[in-house]
C-alpha cells in the first residue's frame, strides 16, 4: 500500500511529461494523485487502495470526462494486490465501461499494476519501460 501522501510525493516518469498536479483539482470535482503533461496529453495516475469496483468506474468516466476536446492522455491505476482486487480483475473488469464511453472521450488508454511491483526501494517504475509494459495490465 502507499499511502496518498507518499505516492504524491514520489517522482513519477513517463517519457518527457512534466508534473502538473499532485493532488490538486484538475477540474471541479476531480483532484486525481498525480498528472503528468505535456503540451494539452495527460498521464493520470490514481493510487487505489480500495477493493470497490465501483470506485474504478468512477475514476475512468472522471478522467474520461476532463480528457476531451483538445486534451488527451491515459489513466494508470496503480493498485493494492488483495485476494478479491487483482490488476487484471480490475482490467477486466473496466474494458466493457471503457469500450462504452471510448467515442465520447480522448481518454486514450488504461492500464492497472500492482503497487509492488510499481514502487520498488522508494523507486518508482517508468511508464514507458517494458518492465511497465510487461507486468501492467491494458484495458
């Protein structure tokens, strides 16, 4: 598990996307964990501890809703692995509600991994290695 703090403090690195937000609101009603961007594409990072599914649903039309019109990117879940809450269960999970809303939003894709496997010694896994492509799970 980590801890929001902790997670909004960490250095999170996708290509080169800057930090944007850290906790704060993007738009009325939407204060994700962390933002990368560059230019008007969004990386959208939630850290869920949570085993709600509903909470999942509701995190993707969030970031689906703000990712339109000239605006773009991905959300990446960063999850804690439990016996009922898995990263591809909740991938699965998401695809139908995804395949829903996909022509009404610029929201690109989504990927879900487990938080050991993301945060290791304090570190955190680049999004745009293969580790990340290897061991998340695409919507």
């Amino acid at each position: 598990m980590i801890p929001d703090r902790i997670f909004k403090s960490l250095e999170h690195v996708y290509k080169d996307y800057k930090k944007y937000l850290n906790g704060q609101e993007l738009e009325k009603g939407y204060k994700p964990d962390y933002v990368l961007k560059k230019k008007n594409q969004f990386v959208i990072l939630e850290s869920e501890n949570n085993s709600s599914r509903k909470m999942y649903v509701g995190g993707m039309i969030k970031a689906a809703h703000f990712l339109k019109d000239e605006k773009s990117g991905i959300l990446i879940y960063v999850i804690k692995h439990r016996n009922n809450t898995k990263p591809i269960s909740i991938a699965n999970h998401l695809r139908k509600y995804f395949e829903w809303i996909k022509d009404k939003t610029n929201l690109q894709e989504i990927y879900v991994i487990d938080t050991e496997t993301y945060l290791n010694d304090d570190k955190v896994l680049p999004l745009d290695c293969e580790d990340f492509n290897l061991n998340s799970f695409k919507v």
